[in-house]
C-alpha cells in the first residue's frame, strides 16, 4: 500500500458495528466508484437517485479494498468480487467512520461556510496550515450531508490540522455537520442574497450559517466578517451558542484583523495587514480584495489555533485559481494575437459577479485591451431574481464593461435594464453566445465569463480556450 492506511477491517467494524467477511487494509474512502482509486473503501451509499450497491463490481475492478454494504444486499449477494463490511445501513456507516476519525485524532478542526468565499478561504487557510503542519482539507466542494463527513473519514490519524468546508441551500443542513465536525474554530466568510430561493430574508440565510456554531462548544472560536451587515445579528447567534471568543476580520480599523493597505495588481496583490499580535506584510498570488479580506479570515484562524503567522502567509503568494474559480488562460487567436479568458463559470452571485467584474477590468488595463463580459442566470434568488439581475447594470457601467453577452431568462432582465446604446448581446442559452462571441474577439481582449454552475457556462469557456486546435485542425 502506497498510503498510509486509514482504516483496517476491525477499526471500520467498530466504528460502524458492522462484520467485516476477510481483512483489509484501507488507505482512502469513497462513495463514488468513479473516483475509486487502489485499495480504497468504497461505501456504497443508498441514495435517493442511486444506489451505490449497483457499483460494487465497478469498485472491485478499480482496486477497492474493500465495500462497505447493507447487510439485506449482502444476503442477496452469493459471491462478493472484494472483502466486504456488511452495516445496517450505509449511511449510518459513513457518519461512524466520521465520528471515529474525529475522535481519535489529534488534529486542530476549523470550519468555513459563507455565502461567497468559502472555497477559496479554505484553500488559502489549508495552503497556510501546511507550512505549520501535517494538515487535511476538504476537496473540490464536498460540503453537503455526504461530503462533510466523507472529509472526515479521511483524516489521519496524525494529522495537525483539518480545515473543513460546509456549504447549504436550506435551513437546519449546517447544524448536524457541525455537531458532526466539533470544530474548534468556526469561519463565516460573509453573509449575502443567495437561496433566496429557499429563504424569506437574507436574515434567513445569516441564521442558517450561524448553525456552524452548533458544534463549536464555549471553548470554541468564531470569527466573523466585520464588514458585513450582519456580523452583529452573527455575534449575537454565537452567544446564544455558548461561543466564548470572537473574533472579526474586514477592511476596516473595527476589525481585529484589518487592512492597512493593499497594493492590486494584475496579478496578485501586495498587502499591509493589521492584526492583535502586530503588523504582517505579504503578497497574494490572486487578484481582487476579496481575496485580500479572506486571507485576514485565514490567518485569524492560524492565530487562533496557535500557529505562526507570518510563516503561515507565505503561503499566500503561491495561490492560484482552480478552473471555473478564477483559472485564467491566454489563448493565441488564429488571426494573429492572443485573448485573456477568466474562468468563473462554477458558481455566481450578485456580489462574486461585481468581483469577477473589477479583476476583468484590472486585467484589461493591464493588456491596454477592451473588457468583454459574459454572464449567466444567477440560480435560487427566488422571487428577487428579476430585479437583482437588472440592478447589475450599474456595476456593469462602473467597471467599464466595453462588450457585453449574456444568457438565461433572468439575465433577459439585465439586457432591458441596459442603456440601448450598450453593446450587449443576449440569448437564452449559453450555447447561443458562442458563435456571436468568437467573431468579436480582437488581440488583448479579456473576457471574464461568469453564471451559476446550472446555467452551463462551461461550453463558452470550452470554446474560447479550444480556439487554437478548433483552427489547427483544418484543411490546407
């Protein structure tokens, strides 16, 4: 086994009261066969739209070690192609391998959840950790009621550090996760209009946040974002919890951990930051403030946990953007020439889009280059969603947005909202953008291309940065 092990047969038995039928030795956990990798315990979930059961020969033939299964298909199964776990139930399964991973490890767990910003706190936070220790993250965005706990499953042992991601769309989500996580330092990054679908009131989604505190204990440390509006109503709910210490970051002097200065670029940014143990100075390998904001987020929780933090933001530097999450690409145009696309088609609310919106704009003046937006429907603002698309023209017109192209039914209202001597272009399908996009394009070009992750941006993302072998694959 290349990895150290994680879960033998007879510590998986005891933390799910399960049988083991032979020994294993397991160096990975998960629930989706097509990511199994040699020796991982697959644990085959029963969910409402699958059932993993179906995938345990696809699990064997990949490597598993072993399958965790319900007992009532392992009485059904004559001859099993790998070792098997038989449990009750399977998802009962994965929460006590969680809860057994948490308990017997030494590591120091912090949690992240906000309505922006989570995913890149954790990355920043997890690549500051690692500069101080042995230290475990959640992975691409498995956040919900199976990748909370399946995070956890994989902690080691011996690690120092865990930082975890929690994510929701509905109320009363967040609160077991915690109580599952016990963290010991709790991050909300920001509070803003996204569910809406799913809630009244952004007061609404404040509380469904503050549900991280359920685990944290009187011990525990919750930092908030001074900045926002409801950094008080969040103060308040991690009273009522018993939370002890708190701790706010923001751009501001009321801030315990605040901006003196910050120095944007194309590239990145230099920052001067204020913290209660003196000032630290650093550079972020990402631009915008945003990201300025949350690394104060990051390193309040390095202090928190008793970490060194000026080592931890050296880490900052070498930060780069996943795809769909910032990723950006230069593309050589087949007429001569070369074109900047920034990827954010992953997800997408107002206050991300006026972000995407001002990094564009930086980029575009750093190539002397025109600034072309492209942008999808926002999903699950509800009954808001007309009328937040449309106030988006005003940020649209403040960053100076030379083209703009735009897609889906709520984004129909943002083109109407549009002076008319605007050039934008929309249709109702990201599909549609394409073609109209692609015969615009001149050299030194940035298009930033944005929408919530079901308005399928990627296609758009796909075409521009496929420019050049779409042209190098015809005929002389």
């Amino acid at each position: 086994m290349a990895r150290e092990p994680l879960w033998s047969d007879i510590q998986a038995a005891q933390a799910t009261e399960g049988r083991a039928t032979a020994a294993f030795l397991a160096g990975g956990v998960q629930i989706d066969s097509r990511d199994i990798a040699p020796d991982d315990l697959f644990i085959a979930i029963e969910g409402v739209n699958q059932d993993g059961h179906r995938y345990v020969t696809d699990a064997a033939a990949s490597g598993a070690a072993a399958a965790v299964v319900s007992n009532a298909w392992a009485a059904r199964t004559d001859r099993a192609p790998l070792p098997l776990l038989t449990v009750p139930d399977t998802y009962r399964a994965l929460y006590g391998l969680a809860q057994a991973a948490r308990s017997r490890s030494r590591a120091q767990r912090i949690a992240i959840t906000g309505s922006m910003g989570k995913t890149g706190t954790k990355e920043s936070l997890a690549a500051a950790l690692r500069r101080l220790g042995k230290t475990h993250h959640t992975l691409g965005n498995q956040n919900n009621r199976y990748g909370l706990p399946l995070t956890l499953t994989r902690l080691p042992e011996n690690a120092d550090y865990g930082v975890f991601e929690i994510g929701m769309d509905h109320a009363g989500e967040i609160e077991p996760l915690s109580e599952l996580l016990e963290p010991q330092v709790a991050i909300i990054t920001t509070i803003g209009p996204v569910h809406l679908e799913f809630f009244d009131s952004v007061a609404g989604i404040a509380d469904a946040k503050s549900e991280i505190f359920a685990g944290l204990g009187t011990d525990g440390v919750a930092i908030l974002p001074r900045d926002s509006e409801w950094f008080n109503h969040l103060a308040g709910r991690a009273k009522e919890r018993g939370v002890q210490s708190l701790v706010s970051f923001g751009s501001g002097k009321e801030a315990d951990f605040h901006l003196i200065c910050m120095e944007g670029r194309e590239d990145g940014s230099a920052v001067v930051a204020a913290t209660p143990k003196g000032t630290l100075r650093y550079k972020i390998g990402m631009p915008g403030s945003h990201w300025a904001v949350n690394s104060l987020a990051a390193l309040a929780a390095v202090d928190a946990v008793g970490g060194d933090m000026e080592e931890a933001a050296l880490a900052f530097e070498d930060l780069t953007p996943g795809a769909g999450r910032g990723q950006r690409t230069t593309v050589q145009l087949p007429a001569g020439g070369s074109v900047t696309v920034i990827d954010e088609s992953y997800n997408a609310n107002t206050a991300s889009v006026n972000a995407a919106l001002q990094v564009a704009r930086m980029a575009a003046n750093s190539t002397n280059g025109r600034c072309i937006a492209v942008l999808g429907d926002i999903r699950e603002l509800g009954s808001a969603a007309s009328q937040m698309h449309a106030d988006l023209a005003p940020r649209l017109l403040a960053n100076r947005i030379d083209r703009i192209f735009l897609c889906g039914e709520h984004m129909a209202h943002l083109a109407a909202a549009l002076a008319p001597d605007t050039a934008a272009h929309h249709a109702q399908t990201s599909g549609e953008l394409v073609d109209p996009l692609l015969k615009i394009l001149e050299p030194n070009d940035v298009i930033v291309v944005k929408g919530s992750l079901g308005t399928n941006m990627r296609p758009i993302v796909d075409a521009l940065v496929n420019l050049d072998a779409t042209q190098s694959g015809g005929s002389a």
